[in-house]
C-alpha cells in the first residue's frame, strides 16, 4: 500500500435529502399512505400500541384497529411505525440542518484495486463526520461507467471505529468495505458518533439520541455518494454488523434509496435482549446509553410499551431485499427471537408479493460475520444492484 497524506477539498452540490425534506413536507398532519422516504410524522396517533407481532392491523381514523388488506393501508401501519421510532429517537430533523458536504480529504492510500481514502464531510452545521471512502480504480479511469455503491457500517469499536471494516485494527471478519471494494464497489464507512475518534456533542447540536444522530450522518453520507460522478444513483446497499446490524435497519428504514439491506448479529426483539433482564434497562446500559437511546430506559419494567420493534422496523423495509445473519452461538442477540420477527415481517413482504425478499440465515459460529455469510451478502448485492 502506498500512503499519501493530504488535505483536499471536494465540492459537492445538490441533496437527495434536501429534495426528500420537500417531498415528505406534505406528510406532516396525518399519517399518509407509503410515508415516503423520511420520517416526518404527525403527533403520536392516540391508543394502546398496536401488537408488534401482528403488522397488518392498522389505526383507523376512529382510532380502532383495523386489518390492512392492501399496500395502502398498510402504509398507515407504516406511518405509526415511523412516528414511533422518532418518539423514542427524537424527530429527524429538517432544512434547518442541511449544509454542502464539503468534503475534505485527509488521507490517501493505494490499496492496489481501489484508493482508500480518509476524509470528513459536514453532515449538519457544527458538526463534521469522519470517513473512509473507497473507490474502485477502474471507476475512475475516463470514460468508465458509474458502479453501485454501498454504505458500510461498522461495529462496537472505540479504538479504530470505522477502520474496522476496511481492515484496520485486529478484528477479523470485519473488512467488508473493504472486500466491496475489491469486487468493484464504491463504499463508504462512517464512524459512528462516540465511538473512537469521532465525539460530537450531541446536546449541544440538538439531538435526542446517537441512534438518531448516526442515521442522519449516514442519510448525509448517502447524499455525498448521490453526488460523485462514479458512482450508480439508481438506489444503494447498506450492509453492518452488530451495532452496524441495528444501524443499517434503521438508517434503511428513513431511506429507501437503500434498496438492500444486511444486518448481521444487529438486533431480535426488545423484549428478548439479553432475556429481558431488567439491569440491562437502566441509564446508560444496553440499549439506553447515549449513543444508542437514552429514553428507553423510561420503558424499564414495561418493555412490551416501546412503540416500536424490529418486527415493526424489517416490515418497514419491505419490499427491499434484506438479509439478516443470526447465529446460533450469538449471546448478543437470540436467533430464535430473530425467527419471531422475520414470521411477523414476511406477512409485509407477501403483501407486496415478495415473501423471498426476506431471508434470514442462522450459521453455527458465534457473534461474528464469517466469509461464507459474507459473500452470501456480496452475491445478493451483485443481484440486486449490479
């Protein structure tokens, strides 16, 4: 590898999410029928919380549930689906926080197929997230073809963050932005917010929960790569393990220009994590430290009142293609419970007439993303957006 340190600045012009603000704008007052692409919501739909378990009940305008029968109303379900996350997450915020990019380029490495770089990119005023971005060399010879691209997520790490999955640091099995890369992607790794180098304030700048602040950066991160010239605009993949897993469902979730979506060891139900014993429930544990969701540990004692859950959020996906890695020795997440949710969430995708767009694989190994689930994932990307 060859390694060039350098500060370049990219100027990048137009959003995806300046024109999805616009789009959703009109959703505002009620719950709208496929809710587009972001999150903005009414107020909380008054009444007990529908059951996670059973996606195609739906609030009527009389507050009783109703069966959903079609794409339509279902897209109602879809609707409280989102408004339930942002009550937990915080609102996913407006124009008010979009900034260019303004990408800077911090280093450069020749990794033979493809260039490394490390660069920083404004995701909203005050803040500038780092990342690794890695390009293809063929995409960038004159006259090439724009490539698909793929949003890397990375894992617990707060050593190297990001620099995991492009094979730094000394976690295996974690390289997969960098394995894209070889097999002719463009991918870009984000850190997540408090992990590693990466430490915004998130009080500072607003925001209710980290959970909330990463998918904003990865929304923004998508909207860089909408930008390059090298790069396919016809949709994205996102792929993460453990923490990655979790993040890339719900960054997929607010954004359907994510066409594909992996997660493996990333998450079963709320109600299962770690058997549900209460100690995991209180500020700062588990699900509840601040750069996950603070607030859930409001629902201490009380889980089955959190108004969202994985069931409700992979429904959400559908009809994209999503894969979800579950190992049987994982003592993360239980795979039995990831059964539960993908049985809840196929009655979405068979609505839409793509129950096989679902798949759920369950290797014998423990928390980890062996090579044979790994190009299990790379082969789906290759299908889908290639």
């Amino acid at each position: 590898m060859r390694t060039q340190t350098k500060r370049t600045v990219l100027t990048v012009v137009g959003t995806g999410l300046a024109r999805r603000i616009v789009a959703c704008a009109v959703l505002v007052g009620g719950a709208v029928a496929g809710a587009g692409t972001y999150g903005w919501t009414a107020e909380p739909n008054a009444g007990p919380r529908l059951p996670r378990e059973k996606l195609l009940v739906y609030r009527g305008p009389d507050g009783a549930p109703r069966e959903a029968r079609t794409v339509a109303e279902w897209g109602n379900r879809r609707a409280e689906i989102l408004d339930g996350m942002q009550q937990v997450m915080g609102r996913l915020p407006g124009q008010e926080k979009l900034v260019p990019p303004d990408v800077k380029v911090e280093e450069e490495v020749d990794c033979g197929a493809y260039v490394r770089r490390l660069i920083t990119y404004a995701s909203e005023p005050g803040s500038r997230v780092p990342a690794y971005l890695l390009i293809p060399k063929r995409a960038l010879e004159k006259d090439a073809q724009p490539v698909p691209a793929v949003l890397c997520l990375h894992g617990t790490d707060n050593v190297v963050g990001h620099g995991t999955v492009v094979g730094l640091g000394t976690r295996p099995n974690r390289q997969y932005a960098s394995e894209l890369a070889e097999r002719g992607y463009v991918t870009l790794a984000p850190n997540y917010p408090l992990l590693a180098k990466y430490q915004p304030d998130l009080k500072a700048l607003g925001w209710k929960s980290g959970t909330l602040k990463a998918v904003w950066d990865n929304l923004r991160g998508l909207d860089l790569l909408e930008s390059l010239p090298y790069v396919k605009r016809d949709g994205f993949g996102a792929i993460g393990h453990s923490l990655g897993g979790h993040n890339a469902v719900y960054t997929s979730v607010f954004d359907e220009r994510i066409r594909v979506v992996v997660s493996s060891c990333g998450l079963d139900s709320y109600l299962d994590y770690y058997s549900g014993k209460i100690d995991n429930w209180y500020p700062e544990k588990g699900w509840c430290q601040t750069r996950y969701m603070l607030k859930l540990a409001d629902y201490r004692g009380r889980l089955e009142q959190i108004p969202f859950d994985f069931h409700e959020m992979i429904g959400a996906l559908a009809p994209r293609h999503v894969l979800i890695i579950a190992p049987l020795g994982d003592t993360n997440f239980r795979h039995d419970s990831v059964d539960r949710i993908a049985a809840a969430a196929r009655e979405i995708f068979q609505l839409y007439g793509h129950p096989d767009r679902l798949r759920v694989e369950h290797p014998d190994c423990p928390h980890d993303f062996p090579p044979p689930m790994r190009e299990t994932a790379y082969q789906l990307f290759d299908a889908v957006l290639k």
